[in-house]
C-alpha cells in the first residue's frame, strides 16, 4: 500500500511538473507571437506615418502651384495632430518621434525649416522635390547671360518659390559688448 502511494505521489509529481513545464512553454510562445505581432504593428504604423506624412506635404506642394495664397509649407504639430487622434498621442509618441527624425534627417524630397506662423515660430516640412516633365508648368529656366559669349547654351535652374520667405529675421546681429552708442549732439556742435 506504501509503495502503491508513493508511485502515485510520484506520478502525480512528474504529471505536475510536466503541466507546468507545457504551460510555461505555451505562454512563452504567446508571449513572443504577442510581441512579434506589436513589433510588426508599430513597424506598419511607423511606415504608415511616413506614407501619409509624404502625402500631405506633397498634396500642399501641388495646392500652392494652384492657389500662390497657400503656403507650401505645413507645421510639423500641424501634421502629427492631423495623423494621430489626441487619445493615442501618448501611446504613439516614440512612433512620432521616429517618423519625425527620418523626415527632417533622411527624407531628400522634404526640407524642415522654421516659419513664424501667427507672430510664433513653429518648425515646418516643405515639399521640394521637382516637378516631373509631365508636369502643366515646368520649372522656370533663364538664360544665363555670359560675359564672353552669348550664343553660350547654358542654363540655370530655378526652383519655383523654394528658399523664398516673406520676411528676415536677424539673429545675432550686434554683438551687445562690442555696440558703441553714438555721442549726442548739442546745438549741433560735435561733443
């Protein structure tokens, strides 16, 4: 009878260990299909932003040639709250920022620049890629006019309204150590 329990003891044990191992081995199956499919989803999401990013700023690039009150440019803030409801900001705000970096750092067709927008500077993606061939209205070209010779075939691009802003702003410009304020004049003789 002894033996007879402890062989059931045993084999319980051994049925046990066998559950917990087989169970521990699902979950971790789980676990790494849970995670894989994550990473597929933000890689998907990611590619997703740089897809719809490209698609606006090349869809505003194309309403500035037909309406020169557009501006060619969007705000970068502008963009992200177009794309990502204010609930899932929080939750996408690494995907974002990622997006973001490959734009502004690797994307040759996008420039980042800085705009004042409403009196407050705001960090902007203009489209600046060239217009194709087929395009209604190709680039302007202008002769360039050469000293020596002017039956020369030269050419020079120019890129329609890229790099052009409608004010300067002027950082640094006096060094406040170095500014010497003119003396005043009295009765206009030189003091």
């Amino acid at each position: 009878m002894c033996r007879a329990r402890k062989t059931v003891n045993s084999a319980m044990q051994h049925l046990a260990w066998l559950v917990l191992g087989t169970t521990g081995f699902l979950a971790l199956g789980w676990l790494i299909r849970r995670r894989s499919k994550q990473r597929e989803e933000r890689e998907k999401t990611y590619k997703e932003f740089i897809e719809k990013i490209i698609n606006l700023l090349e869809a505003q690039y194309e309403e500035h040639l037909l309406d020169s009150e557009v501006k060619p440019w969007l705000a970068v803030s502008h963009i992200r709250d177009m794309l990502i409801e204010p609930q899932d900001r929080k939750r996408l705000k690494t995907l974002w920022e990622q997006a973001r970096k490959q734009i502004s750092e690797h994307e040759s067709r996008i420039r980042a620049e800085t705009q004042l927008i409403h009196g407050e500077e705001f960090d902007v993606w203009r489209w600046i890629q060239p217009r194709s061939p087929t395009s209604p209205s190709p680039p302007r070209r202008k002769r360039a006019e050469s000293p020596k010779s002017s039956n020369e075939d030269s050419y020079v691009y120019m890129p329609p309204d890229v790099g052009l802003t409608d004010c300067l702003k002027l950082r640094n410009f006096f060094d406040p150590n170095t500014y010497v304020q003119e003396k005043p004049y009295q009765n206009g003789i030189d003091t």
